[in-house]
C-alpha cells in the first residue's frame, strides 16, 4: 500500500468510528458552521490547530502560511480574516506562532531562497529589523530565534489591527479580541504573548476614522 493509499483508508476507518461515536455528528455539522475562533497558524505540519487546542471539526476557521504571517497584500490570507469576522461572526483571531519554526530561521540566516520564498521570507526580516536593537544583544542563537518568533507572532496580531476589517468589527460590534500565541514543540505547551481588546488604539497612522 502507498502512503497515500493509507490515508485515504485511515479516513474511511476515521469516518466509521466517528458515526459510531456520535450518530449525529456528520448530520450536525453539514447544515451550519459556526466557529468562534479564527485560527492563523503555521504551515508546519507539527503545529495542527485542532490536535493541541483538542478542538472537535466546526470548532476553529483555519488559516494556515508560512510563519503564520498576517501581510497587507496577501488577498487569500484578508479573505479568509473578513469571512471569519463579517459572515462567521467570530469572537476570536488567534495568531499561534510556534517555537523553532522553520520559517524564521530561514530568514535570519543570508541564504538565496529563490525569488517566492526570498519575498515571503522578507516579512519576517524585515520583523527583524524593527526590533534588531534588541535581538541583537542575544547571544545565543537559539534563545534569539526564540524571541523573534514572539516579536514576529505580536507583529502580525498587531497587523490584524490595523486592517479595516478588524477596526470595524471592532467600532460596530465590540468583536474580535486579538490573541498572539507562541506553541513549543518540546512541551507541547501554548504562551500566550499578547492580547489586544476590541477598540485598543494603535498608532494613529494606521487607524481609520469613517468606518
Ligand atoms: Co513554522
């Protein structure tokens, strides 16, 4: 049996013991979808959404790219963030960066990525430029990745932030609160790193005011 030929039989294996569990479950869920949380994660395979929140299908909206970026032009990552806010209704958009991620390290060493990877990379260097001052009186190389895969988890919260979307939500419903995370593959355990309620201000050149 090929690898692929596994999955589709332990979907099949996935499905049965499902319908046994809860006979409603597949009937339940094909007729409404209501997540509370938004999730924006990494694409690394390690990280699943719902495996370490132990989250059942229905549960979380997913949005998942390289280093769980929230970039300005990205039209599929801003597509996924206004349905989940304006047709989802969500309460939550969880941004969960993960300890030792693959991505970042990328960009902090100097190597060609070829010109795709070399332009999503360049969002996060350029993280690392904002915050150079103090990343670079960390020694350990480790302990340095570490900390800018916070930095780079606050930044894209605070890049949700000043999106129209989120500022309306925010004005008209009170909604979403604004997590950042960071997951650790060693422990398995989330940090919470920052947490930004409906209607905080930012930096007045990102904050529009005919909503
Ligand atoms: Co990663």
């Amino acid at each position: 049996m090929t690898t692929y030929e596994k999955l589709l039989l332990d979907n099949k294996a996935w499905a049965k013991a499902q319908e046994e569990k809860d006979p409603e479950f597949f009937k339940r869920l094909i007729s409404i979808q209501r997540p509370e949380f938004l999730w924006i994660g990494c694409s690394d395979s390690r990280v699943p959404a719902d495996k370490i929140t132990g989250t059942q299908p229905g549960e979380i909206f997913v949005h998942r790219n390289i280093a769980n970026m929230v970039v300005h032009t990205d039209v599929n990552l801003l597509s996924v963030l206004d349905y989940a806010v304006n047709h989802l209704k969500v309460q939550h958009v969880i941004v969960c960066g993960h300890y030792g991620c693959g991505g970042v390290k990328a960009a902090m060493d100097n190597n060609d990525y070829k010109p795709v990877l070399n332009m999503w990379l360049r969002n996060i260097k350029d993280v690392y430029h904002q915050h150079r001052d103090e990343l670079n009186t960390i020694k350990n190389e480790e302990a340095k990745t570490d900390r800018l895969i916070e930095l780079n988890v606050e930044e894209q919260v605070m890049h949700l932030a000043q999106t129209s979307i989120i500022q309306r939500a925010w004005k008209n419903e009170s909604r979403p609160h604004l997590h950042g995370w960071v997951y650790g593959l060693k422990d398995g355990l989330i940090k919470p790193v920052l947490e930004m309620a409906p209607g905080t201000h930012i930096d007045p050149l990102y904050e529009y005011n005919n909503l």
